[in-house]
C-alpha cells in the first residue's frame, strides 16, 4: 500500500487538485490605496518624463543658442582690421601730427578721439 | 495564458491607474491561486496578490516587450512569493502550529486518506520544503510545467532544476514514510 502512496501520481496528486478560489472583491481597493499610499519617488517622476525628447530639445536649444551668439553678440573680432585701424589711426596719426613735445591738450585730445 | 493588449500595458507604463485595473482583471486569477498554493492560506495569498500588484506598478515602466508580459508577471511572482515568505517569519510560524496539529492525526495511509482534507496533506507535503523549493514543486505538479519552462522562469539550467525536483520529491518520501509508520497520536 505505502509503495503505491509513496509513487509520483498517488502523492503529489493533492496538488494538482486544489480547486482555485475566487478572488476577494475588495482585493482592489487595497491594492489601490496601496498604490495611492506610495506615490513614485522623485527619480520615478523623472522617468515619466519622456527624457528622450527633453535632451534632444536641449541640444536643439544649445546649437541655436551657439549659432545666435556667433552671428550677433559674439562675433568674432577680426584682430588684423583692428590692427590696421589702430595702427592708421593713431600710430600714424601720431607720426604724422608729430609734436616735439605731445602737451597736455593734445594728450587729451588723443586720449579722446574716438576711434570705434 | 492569454496575453493583455499591448496599449493596456503602455497605459499602465503611464502610470494610468484605470487600465492597471483592465490588467489587474486579466491576470488577478492567476496571480491570487498562485499565491493561494503557494501559501495554502487565503489571508496570505490576498496579502501576497496585494504586494504582487503593487510591484507590478511600479517596476512595469522596465517592461521592455521583450518578452511575454505573462512571463514577465510570473518571475515577478515568483520572485515576490520566494522573498516575502522569507521575510516574514509569520508565515512560517503559522504553518508549524497547523502542521503539528495534522501531525497528530496521522498514523497509516487509511488515517491519511481518509482524516485530511486536500489542502492540509498539500501542506503536510510541502512543509519541509523551503520557498524555492516549494516553488519548483508547485509549478511541476500543480501546474504540470516541463524542465524547460521552469528553467526558463526561473533562470536556471533545465538540467538543475530536474535534478533539485527529484531530490526534492524523494525528501518528501522519506518524510511521509517517517510520518505513516509512527504510532498516530490521539
């Protein structure tokens, strides 16, 4: 007798036959106030946001910001121009209205010629 | 298992509560009578199926559709029964003070056939076994899984699992011929 209780299909059989259960009606609520009671954390916000289109709105914004400040605020100096323009405008000035003795006035005036 | 729809999985990713609801229709079933024969106890598994679903919404958004959601709601199951059961010793000491009670009525296979009802000899039978253990053995008898299925959720070897279920069956033998051939205690 015990070596046919003791065989796979007599033993495991109260197994197979649990009848299954009907599940509790107010299982979901609790379920939902559990939910409620733990909202996502900050970091699980985050992942809400779609990341993705945020960066690419970023690099967007970068490029064009980049492309803005090149083309007005920023531009570029042109160093030899200035240069020249310094070099005209007062080296030769200098050379030309060469005064023995460069008074006072004429520092002034040098001091305040404009020359941008 | 019939799969949810692809847009309700989406929602629920959304975190849109009334189609977590759709899903948790679809899948409560399963997930509570897995529980229930995990635990053979119906507080527990409502507790267990609470948990589970908590879970779910809240890792969902990992979900990659990279696989079946079904499969992926299994592992998480599993995974979810295997470590609430070691974490709370409750559980345990609860299926002690049951199974001492069934302890006593056994005397001969007559006495068990006859004196338990279905739910206390899955009990008795599972009692020595621990969570992973008990797991393995669920999902091959109660739910007739092959090796490979097992394996495949459980993300180990097939050959290992069929291996630790056969050891764990003839455990279960020499328990249950212990248990038959003492003098029952009345």
């Amino acid at each position: 007798m015990n070596e046919k209780f003791l065989s796979d299909e007599t033993l495991f059989e109260p197994l197979k036959s649990i009848s299954p259960l009907k599940v509790p009606a107010e299982l979901w609520d609790k379920i939902l106030s559990g939910i409620e009671k733990h909202p996502p954390l900050w970091h699980e916000r985050l992942s809400l946001v779609p990341l993705r289109l945020v960066g690419v709105a970023g690099v967007v914004m970068i490029a064009i910001s980049s492309i803005v400040f090149y083309w007005s605020k920023g531009e570029r100096v042109d160093y030899n121009a200035l240069n020249n323009f310094l070099y005209e405008n007062i080296v030769e000035a200098e050379v030309e209205d060469q005064d023995p003795v460069l008074g006072e006035e004429n520092y002034s005036d040098f001091l305040e010629r404009d020359i941008f | 298992m019939e799969q949810v729809e692809r847009g309700v999985i989406e929602a629920c990713q959304q975190g849109r509560v009334e189609q977590f609801k759709v899903l948790y229709d679809h899948y409560k079933d399963f997930v509570y009578n897995l529980s229930y024969r995990f635990t053979l106890h119906e507080e527990q598994a409502e507790d267990l199926t609470q948990n589970i679903f908590i879970t779910v919404y809240k890792t969902i958004k990992s979900f990659r559709f990279q696989a079946d959601f079904s499969t992926w709601l299994y592992r998480l199951s599993l995974n979810q029964l295997i470590n609430d059961k070691k974490k709370t010793g409750v559980f345990s000491k609860l299926e002690e003070n049951e199974a001492g009670l069934e302890r006593k009525s056994i005397g001969s296979f007559q006495d068990y056939e006859a004196g338990l009802e279905n739910r206390e000899k899955v009990r008795l039978l599972l009692k020595p076994l621990m969570p992973e253990e008990k797991i393995l053995l669920i999902l091959k008898e109660a739910y007739e899984m092959e090796y490979e299925k097992i394996a495949d959720l459980l993300q180990i070897a097939p050959g290992t699992v069929k291996s630790k279920i056969h050891r764990i069956k003839e455990r279960i033998r020499k328990t249950m011929k212990n248990l038959l051939a003492e003098e029952p205690i009345r």
